[in-house]
C-alpha cells in the first residue's frame, strides 16, 4: 500500500506518475476520478493516502482542466481544515499535485489558506508552510532551467500586508526556537526564489537580497541552538 512519507514511497510514487502519463485519456479520467475520490474520503480520515492521491489525480488530470484543479486543491486544504495539522514528509508526497496547481489557485487560495493557519497556528503550521513553498520553488527552479511546466509568482505575497505570506513568516525570525527560525529563513527563501524579479518592487528587491545573504551565510545566527 503507498502511504505518506518516506524516501522510498515517494520514489514509487514518482514511478507510477510517469507509469499513468502515459495512459490514453479514457484510462486517465478514469484513474483520476478513483484518486481523487480516495483523497477526498481520506482527507478526513486517517490521511495516510491523501497527499500521494492528490499527486497521482493531478498527474492524469486533462490539461486545462481548472474544475478539476480546483476540486484538487480543496481536497488538499481540507486536510488542513483541523487543529490536527499533517507532517512535513505526509506532505512531501504531495509535490507532484503542488507542482500543478495554477497561478490562480495560488493567490486565491493556496497562499490565503497557509497564511491563515500560520497566524492561528504557528508551532504546527511553520514547517508545513516551508515545505510546501520549499516544493514550490524546487519546481519553479527546474521549470524556469527546462521552459516546461507551470511557474508560480510569488510576487503578491512579498509585501508588507500583514494578510500576506512574508509577514506572517518573518515575525519567526525572532523565535526563541531554533527550529522556528530555520523554518522561517527558509520558507522566505523559497518565497524569494519564486518571484518575479521584472515585477519587483523595491522592498522586494531587499526581500530577495536579504535571502541571498542568508543563504550565502548559511543564515548562522538563525540557526544557533536554543538557548
């Protein structure tokens, strides 16, 4: 049975996506239909199958298909509908579905959505939030490297409104907690990288060097121990 997390489901995983692309399109849509149910009955249940559901749903789903791309990603923030927030590497499974998601399922729900819980939910939520931007911008790196695939902008979320991703991660540079820290530096990173940088404003433009500097530095003093 393929579940969340571990290196090796994911490199299952990641076997059977390229296995489904290449089935006709009467065998995707039906295939994607079994997914996509099993993801959403898991959603609230034990959530062991959910992320690698939505990955292989969003991996035979028609090109274009945004009522299909929209019930995906309510599915996904169904999951984070609880007090009882997934692991990072339950998530992780989740990358080829993220790799999906459009420009406007991004702005208008995906970023609102972490956004929210991050500011109800910080200790549980942070790492999460890293990780999906963390997914985001790997892909945004090799899609804009090959000319394929989708490229989200985050240029929206690097201002100064307190509803938006970067304030609601920068305040946790101040954590007391080391691992609070680390999550915040490197979700802005991720933030910084999947930005545009011919739409930039000049308090992004900092954002984006005050990134490079943490990443050059290997941002040390966020990342000392506890005290």
């Amino acid at each position: 049975m393929l579940t969340a997390g571990g290196a090796g489901n994911v490199s299952v995983l990641d076997e059977c996506i390229a296995a489904f692309r290449d089935l006709d399109g009467e065998h995707r849509a039906l295939l994607r239909r079994k997914f996509a149910g099993a993801a959403r009955r898991d959603a609230s249940q034990s959530r062991l199958v959910v992320y690698p559901a939505l990955s292989l749903a969003s991996s035979v789903s028609p090109d274009n298909g945004d009522d299909n791309a929209d019930e995906l990603m309510d599915i996904f923030l169904a999951t984070l509908s609880s007090n009882t927030f997934p692991s990072s590497s339950h998530v992780s499974t989740a990358r080829a579905f993220l790799s999906s998601i459009s420009q406007s399922s991004f702005d208008a729900k995906l970023a609102p959505a972490l956004g929210l819980k991050l500011r109800a939910h910080p200790d549980k939520v942070l790492p999460l939030v890293e990780t999906i931007l963390s997914s985001l911008a790997s892909h945004h790196s090799s899609s804009s490297s090959n000319g394929g695939g989708i490229i989200i902008d985050s240029s929206s979320q690097l201002n100064d409104d307190g509803a938006n991703l970067l304030p609601s991660v920068t305040r946790h540079l101040k954590s007391s907690r080391a691992g609070m820290r680390t999550a915040a530096w490197r979700a802005i990173v991720a933030l910084a990288r999947m930005s545009s940088s011919a739409k930039m404003t000049s308090t992004e433009a900092a954002t984006v060097a005050l990134c490079d500097a943490l990443v050059a530095g290997g941002a040390a003093g966020l990342t000392s121990s506890d005290a």
